[in-house]
C-alpha cells in the first residue's frame, strides 16, 4: 500500500510541527484500507481458489482441483438458471413498482403542504426497519385465514406466500412498500432542485401541464431517478433477507436464497463459491456503472 | 493504445453494453447458448469499463462563463479513475 | 406547478393533501397492525375476521421476556394473590412462568439476543465511525494516489452480497474460531460500516473550509490538534449522522449473522423469525419482539431525518 500513497501536497506543508502531512495521512488512510482488503479481498481470494475445486466444507475428504468444471456446471444447472431469471423478473417488478409509487409520491409532496416535514419522516420509516423483521410482519399480514391484507381487500382466502404465481410478487409488494420512499426522497430532491423560473417562463409560454412536465421537469429530475434506480436495481438483485423469511415456495427462490442453500445446507462449497463468483461480477458490473452515475451527479 | 476520444466515443460504452448485456444473457429464460456464455461477456465489459475509466478525458472546450466551484470528484478525475 | 392561486389550482391542491394523507396512512398501517399484535390478546392475534378494535393488554411483553409452561391444574388462591401483577397476567392465560431449581424465574433467550444486538451494533458503529473519520479526513485534506480507485474499492467492499462474503469468511472464522463470537461479529460489521462512513464522512469533511485549519495552523497548531480541535467540533453534525446510519445497519443486519452466529453471540434479527417454525406460535409474543426490536429504529429515523437522503445516497445528494 505504502507505494501507492507516495505524492503530497506542497501546499499544506504549514505544518511542520508535530506530525508531518505524510505521517497523518498514512497513520489515517492504511490502516481503513489494510482493514478492509483483509475482510473483503482476502476471503474473495480464498473463495475464488475454492470456486476451482470440489471441496466441501462438511467433510475431511481431500479436495481436488477441478478447474472450470463447477463454473461449467453451475452454468448448465436449470434450477440455477430459473432462479436467475426469477430474481431477474423479481427485480424488474421492485423497482418498476418503486419507480411509480415513489415518483408518484414525489409529484404530490413537491407543493407546499401543512406538515410536509412531519408526512416525509413518516413515509421514511418502513425503509430503515430490518428487512427480515417487515418480511415476519409482513407474513403475518398475508396469512391466508387471518391476514389483515385478504379481509380488507375483501379477498377470500388467498394463500399470498404458498401459491407459486402469487409469492413472487407478494414479495416484491413488500419490498415496494419498503422501497418506494427511497426514491421519492430522492426523486423530491431533485423536484426542489429545478429552477423555478423555468416553469415561470413556460407558464408565460402557454405551455400545457404535460408539455412542462415532460419537457421540462422529467429531463431534470432524470439523473437523480437515474441513480435511485440503479441503486435499487443492485440491492434487489442481493435481495435476501426478505424473500427468504417470508416464502420458501421454490417458484420465487432468488439466486441470494439459492447461494445460501447450496453453501450452508447441502455444503457444497465449490460450486456455491463458484456460483457466488458469478453473482458478484454482475454485482460489480452493476455497482461500476452506478458509481459512474453517482459521481457525475456530484459534479454537478 | 486507445485514443481518448475513440474511448469516449466507442469504448467506454460498448463496455457498459457488454455489461448490460451479460447480465441481461444470464437471467434470460429463453436461450442456453446466451445464458452459458453469459459471465464471459459481463467479464469482458467490466474489464474493458475498468480499462475505459483510466484512459483520461479528453480535453474538453473550456466554458469562459463557468465560474461554478470546481468540485473534488472533478479534481480527483483528472487522475483518471471511476468516474 | 409551485405558484398556486387559481380556484382549480386550490382544489388541486387540496386533493393532492388528501392523496397524500391516504397514502402515507395506508404505508403505515403494516406498523401499525405488527404494533398493535404486540398488544393483543393470544385469541385476538389470529382471530378471523381480524380484529381492529380491542382492549390493548402488556401480557404479550410479559410473555416475551419469560418462559413458561402451561397450567396442569387450576392456581391455588392464595398463590395467585401473593403474586406480582405481571405474573397474574400468566396465570390468567392459562400458563404458570418456568422457576428453575431455587424458585428463580427463567428468563426467555430474547433479552440475551437484544443485549448481543445492542453490544454488537454499539461497539462495531464506534469503531468503524472512528476509523471512517479519519479516513475521510485523510482522503479530503491530502493528495492520495489512485483516490478514486481506492475511494472505489471502497465502496465496493459495501456493495458485496453479504452471502458471496459470508462463505469464505464461515471458512476463515471456522478456521480461527471466531464462529458465535462477539468480537468476530463486531469486525466483521465494522469492516462493512467502515465503507460507508468512509464515503459519508468525506461529504461532511469536504464542507468545511480549509482555511479554518489554516488559519489553526498559523496559529501555532500541530496539524493532529487542528484536526481534533478545529475539524471534529465543525464535523460533529456529520459524525453523528454516521454514527446513526451506521447502528442502524448493524442493527438490522441478518444474512451474516444468521450464518456465523447461533447461540452465544446470536443477535435479534436470526433469532426473531426463528421462533416462528418453532411449534405452536404464539404471534403476539413474536410481534412485541418485534416492536422492541423496531424502536429504536423508529426513534432514530426521527432524529436523522434530515440526513436521511445524503445517507441513503451515499453523500451524493446534500440537501
């Protein structure tokens, strides 16, 4: 590490006294960075040598170096495969849902309203609550005979969490309820951040309500709503804790609950990690361009 | 090497593509062949993107009027990095 | 769309309050039905149809901390009337609380996982604000080579799926017997906050003038006392802004500590929805775990509010 930081800022040489600027800087900055490559690139380096061997951490036997075969095989599995593409749909729903609900949300708030402060800290409370704790209460809610859910809507008894073409989505309607103020919050920053002056101008202009909208505020708010819905789209895809508490129902089985099970309860170690290799590409895939958006919203 | 405007212009976002588009392979439910050959694709657009983030920006027209403060992504960008 | 005075805009406005009321009333509902299960009577929990009125009673509280058995024969008199109020409570339920050998009470495993989560989330958010400050700092006052890279890579160490990580690290903590640790858990949070604060806190740390420490500077100061005396009071909004998103996290964190942990250092969100498969289940016990668990939360996102955005989006967004 120590090569990498290496420049200094002539600058901010005023300080001669004690510590010198290169002292504090590394006393400061190695040991976050030290800490982290030994909590994350560490064990990533050892789960990419197990990703290339058939060893199980269940058993003493010897481990053998497969090569390739467990990412070939992790790839050719269709129960794998079905569960890529459920967590695919899974997460096209979210935040699709998300992306309504909130923005919806954020159109009506962005007006001066009585208590505004007090309704927006009150719509930001589901997102910060545990996520397998609203997946619990949440089963509760959607229990077929005494679920509050089925009676208010006056449904009869609708099995939510147990009926292979409803748990996905019962899934995901708590993840939207848990999500949308998230890109509403975000979605009303960028609202407030539009020029007033701009809608003074098209007012004056005649322009009609949905000219002004889709002219005008939606190419402004987009970057946020950009960076809202990658955001969202690279934690649903990581959805764990939810789907697995509330349904164990193998039609909405996403890749997170699949990896757990193939790592801690059949053990098969190698193929999991290679499996787990797999996820993290396209999680860092996604997380490479997010940033790229992140910082270009910053810079403005 | 590749030229800064030929990266701006191609590189950078055919590597973005290609990582769109092996996550989009990967979770397909129609085709073996794509979903098979999916990491392999996602793999060459995250690196070609990482290779892409460290080719500088070309120089840019200098806008005269601009006197907004330079922000600190903008400085450390110039170094090149994930921006 | 800001300017409102015509007649038609005042009763837009004004279904846009009632839209907005309705809608912030039914996302509120889900806490509100957990919260009032927690005070339900057993019958009432999954009555059909559910029930929306009733008489609130604490005996799920009561229940939640205790064990108990069921009765065999009715309570004696006498016994019921020397008996606390809480436990009346029991008895009136039909059960009597479980005494171990010398007459003590058994306490149920649910204060034990509270206390791990509180021990755990506390100590793992002092470390990893600490270490993020001045990181932050480090990275916001001097020139480090390949910032952007490492400021990336970590980022990225927080973007993991907690399971891709949690495999090898089972492996590594199996290895150095750390499994069902506290320490091993409070690492391994502080390494997955340690991100976080990092980026947050260089939000903070970039507002605030640089000619302030200058100015310490001139005046005699080391650079270390400029950054404790000058840079930490001006950050203190900041850190406690960090500080609160970074308990939350560890706070709620599942999928790490359901895999390394199992009885000793077990924190709340494992144990929660495990007394669900666990036989007959009682839902007013698990929804009064529940709230206790969810309050402080609930407190807490009161109290950042106004950071909630900048936190959520990673320092990106400063309102």
């Amino acid at each position: 590490m120590a090569n990498l930081i290496t420049t200094l800022d002539p600058a901010s040489r005023a300080a001669s006294r004690g510590w010198s600027d290169t002292t504090i800087r590394n006393v400061f900055v190695i040991p976050t960075v030290a800490f982290l490559i030994i909590f994350n690139v560490f064990p990533l380096l050892y789960s990419l040598g197990f990703s290339f061997t058939d060893f199980r951490a269940s058993s003493k036997a010897p481990v053998n170096f497969v090569g390739f075969k467990n990412y070939i095989n992790v790839l050719a599995d269709p129960v794998i495969w079905r569960t890529f593409s459920t967590t695919l749909w899974y997460v096209i729903v979210s935040v699709t849902g998300q992306f309504i609900v909130g923005f919806g949300l954020a159109l009506l708030l962005n007006r001066p309203l009585p208590f505004k402060g007090l309704l927006t800290t009150l719509l930001m409370l589901p997102m910060m609550l545990s996520p397998v704790v609203v997946g619990l209460f949440w089963k509760l809610i959607y229990d077929p005979s005494w679920g509050i859910l089925n009676y208010a809507l006056g449904l009869g008894p609708v099995a939510w969490l147990s009926d292979a073409n409803l748990a996905l989505y019962a899934v995901a309607i708590t993840d939207i309820w848990m999500w949308s103020p998230f890109v509403m919050l975000l979605s009303l920053a960028g609202l407030s951040a539009v020029p007033k002056h701009l809608y003074e101008a098209a007012s004056i202009d005649r322009a009609g309500k949905l000219y002004t909208f889709f002219r005008i505020t939606l190419p402004l708010v987009a970057p946020i709503l950009l960076i809202a819905v990658i955001f969202r789209t690279m934690e649903a895809f990581k959805t764990f804790d939810i789907a697995f508490v509330m349904t164990g129902q193998p039609a909405a089985e996403l890749i997170s609950s699949r990896l757990y099970k193939m790592a801690f309860q059949q053990w098969q170690t190698g193929p999991s990690s290679a499996l787990a290799y797999i996820i993290l590409i396209m999680v860092l895939c996604i997380t490479n361009i997010y940033v790229k958006y992140l910082n270009k919203a910053k810079e403005r | 090497m590749i030229s800064p405007q030929f990266n701006q212009k191609y590189f950078g976002p055919a590597s973005i593509t290609l990582m769109v588009a092996g996550i989009v392979f990967l979770c397909q439910p129609w085709v073996e062949f794509l979903h098979a050959w999916s990491v392999l694709v996602m793999l060459i657009g995250l690196i070609g993107f990482n290779i892409s983030v460290h080719i500088p920006a070309p120089e840019q027209a200098v806008d005269e009027d601009d006197t907004g403060p330079v922000s600190i992504a903008q400085t450390v960008g110039m170094g090149g990095g994930h921006d | 769309m800001a300017v409102v005075s015509t007649r038609a805009g005042r009763l837009g406005n004004r279904l846009a309050i009632t839209a907005v009321i309705l809608v912030t009333l039914v996302f509120l509902s889900p806490i509100y039905w957990i919260t009032s299960t927690a005070f339900k009577p057993l019958v009432l929990a999954t009555s059909v149809p559910p029930t929306v009125v009733f008489e609130p009673s604490i005996t799920p509280f009561v229940k939640l901390f205790t064990k108990r058995a069921q009765l065999t024969a009715p309570v004696d008199p006498a016994v019921y009337e020397a008996a606390p109020w809480w436990e009346k409570l029991i008895l009136d339920g039909g059960e009597r609380l479980s005494r171990d050998g010398k007459g003590e009470i058994v306490y149920s495993a649910y204060p034990d996982r509270f206390i791990n989560s509180l021990i755990i989330a506390v100590t793992s958010t002092v470390l990893a604000v600490s270490l993020g400050t001045i990181t932050a700092y480090g990275f916001s006052r001097f020139r480090v080579k390949g910032e952007a890279d490492l400021l990336f890579f970590i980022l990225s160490t927080r973007m993991l799926p907690p399971i891709v990580v949690a495999i090898p690290m089972f492996l590594m903590y199996r290895a150095v017997g750390l499994n069902d640790t506290h320490f091993g858990l409070i690492i391994l949070y502080t390494a997955f906050n340690v991100s976080f604060a990092v980026w947050l806190m260089k939000g903070f740390i970039d507002e605030i003038p640089k000619e302030y420490e200058e100015a310490a500077l001139v005046d005699g100061y080391t650079r270390m006392q400029a950054f404790f005396k000058i840079v930490l009071p001006e950050a203190a909004t900041g850190i406690a802004a960090t500080a609160v998103f970074c308990f939350i996290t560890a706070w709620n964190e599942y999928a790490f500590a359901l895999i390394l942990t199992n009885r000793r250092a077990q924190t709340a969100p494992p144990f929660i929805p495990s007394q669900v498969g666990t036989g007959l289940q009682d839902w007013t016990v698990i929804a009064a775990g529940t709230v206790l668990f969810l309050l402080p939360v609930a407190i807490f996102t009161f109290l950042l509010r106004n950071h909630l955005l900048r936190g959520m989006s990673f320092g990106a967004i400063r309102k």
